[in-house]
C-alpha cells in the first residue's frame, strides 16, 4: 500500500456563473435535473452520488479549463443544445461552453471507462445502460471489468 492518498472519484465540479437562477434554468434546459439544493448563497445540482456546485464569480475561466459529464444519451443533449440555440462542436465530440464560458464535454456513458456501481446507476435511472463493446474491451484490458 502507498504511503499516500489514491484518488477514487469525483465528487463535485465547481462552477462560477453570473447568477445562480439563470443557471440552473439554462442547465434544466438542456438535462433533466433530478433535484437542486441551496446553501449559502450557492446552488447544488445532483448527479446521483456527485453534484455540480455553482456559486456567483467575477471572472471567466481560462479557455482550456474543462470538465466532462458523463450522460446516458448524448445524440439527446446535442440536440437540446441547438435547440437552446447553443454553439456546439462538431464531429464526433460534443464540446459546448455555458453562458459564463465554462467549457463542458459531453460522454455517452456507454463509450468510456468509468463506471458506476449498480446501485449508483439505478440513482441516476442507467441500469439499463450497457458499455459498448469498445468500452468493454478497454475496461478489460486494464482489469476494470469484474468476473
């Protein structure tokens, strides 16, 4: 065992927005929210065992600072993106900036490496989502696929 601390996840990513109100509204336009909480002057969004923080900022974030959210059906969020009237990237990737000029990517669960336990899958209403055979073959190689 390591003498230091191993990362094991992510819980939360921490975004400046010019107003809390307006990003939860612009964030429920494009995904389907489960639920906000509220606390001291910031706004929480889940994502199962994980959350978005938002909290009033000043400043725009550097260009190239990014997180990626992981989603059951990322044709579905391309399209609520143009419909929002969103500039989004084009090609396979699906890359967009908020009102506020944070960067998100956009993954399809299916396509990537991480996974959720069933119990946390079952929270964010993905059990039935199953990795492509790609995935699984990149999973197993690194010894992420049990059994």
């Amino acid at each position: 065992m390591s003498e230091r601390p191993r990362l094991v996840g992510i819980n939360h990513v921490a975004l400046e927005v010019g107003d809390i109100d307006e990003a939860i509204e612009f964030y429920g336009r494009i995904f389907d929210i489960e639920g906000v909480e509220r606390a001291y002057g910031m706004a929480f969004i889940r994502i199962g065992d994980q959350f978005i923080a938002l909290s009033v900022g000043g400043q725009s974030p550097p260009r190239s600072a990014h997180f990626g959210l992981v989603v059951d059906d990322k044709p579905a969020v391309r399209a609520a993106l143009e419909a929002a009237g969103v500039e989004v990237s084009k090609g396979r990737f699906l890359d967009f900036r908020d009102p506020w000029g944070n960067l998100i990517q956009v993954v399809d669960y299916r396509d990537i490496q991480f996974s959720k336990t069933p119990a946390a899958l079952r929270a964010v209403g993905g059990e039935a989502l199953v990795k492509r055979p790609e995935a699984r073959r990149e999973m197993s190689a690194k010894g992420l696929l049990g059994g």
